[in-house]
C-alpha cells in the first residue's frame, strides 16, 4: 500500500474517484455531506459516492438532507465505494467551494510539487 507522511491524505472529489483516475491502493480524504442515506456522501464538488461503513458508526443524528454537518471521510475507494476508516465533523458552515477550489490547486500540474498526490 503506498503511504505519505503520517496523516497525510490524498485529498480528492466524487469525480477524481469516479473517473478512477486514482490509485485504489492510496488512503484518500473526501470532505462533503450525507445524503439520503449513511451510505450515500455527497463532495464538495456535487457528485455523489457509495459508502462501506463496516468499519465506522453513523452518527445517531445522521442528517442525510444534504444540508446537515460538513464531515471529512478518509478511506480507500474500491468496487464503486469509499471504505471509510475515519469520519471527522467539520463543521455546517464549511464553504464546500472554496474546499473545491483548493483540491483543484492541490491536482494542478504547476503546484502539485507542493502536496503529497500519492505519488513519489
């Protein structure tokens, strides 16, 4: 499995994970909302991803209206789903474009010397 630096995450939307542009063996971090299900998130970039929650508990008052608590989900995408290791609240207030924007400046070829993108 490829590791980075200790908490160091691939940080990635629903469409990175989607086009399967990104290596299944990375932990990767997804920042977005519940929607319509615990097993259902929705990224920062609108697009929506399955969730394996075998390893984590849904909060009791899982607010799946899309509109709830922003929450950071680390994993590793495989078979169509995130199986997620960790869930952190952010907070409700979390500007989900401004999140986007800065995973695009992340993936961009002129700045991705400057994060850790999984690769060597």
């Amino acid at each position: 499995m490829s590791t980075g630096p200790e908490g160091c995450f691939v940080r990635v939307n629903a469409a990175m994970l989607l086009s399967q542009k990104i290596d299944a063996s990375l932990i990767v971090s997804v920042v977005g909302r519940y929607f319509k299900s615990s097993t259902q998130f929705q990224c920062s970039d609108g697009g929506t991803i399955a969730l394996s929650t075998q390893y984590i508990e849904p909060p009791a008052d899982l607010d799946v209206s899309g509109q709830g608590m922003v929450m950071e989900m680390v994993g590793q995408y495989a078979d169509n789903a995130l199986t997620v290791f960790v869930v952190r609240e952010l907070s409700p207030d979390v500007d989900l474009s401004v999140y986007e924007k800065m995973i695009e400046v992340q993936h961009h070829p002129k700045y991705q010397q400057y994060f850790y993108l999984g690769t060597s």
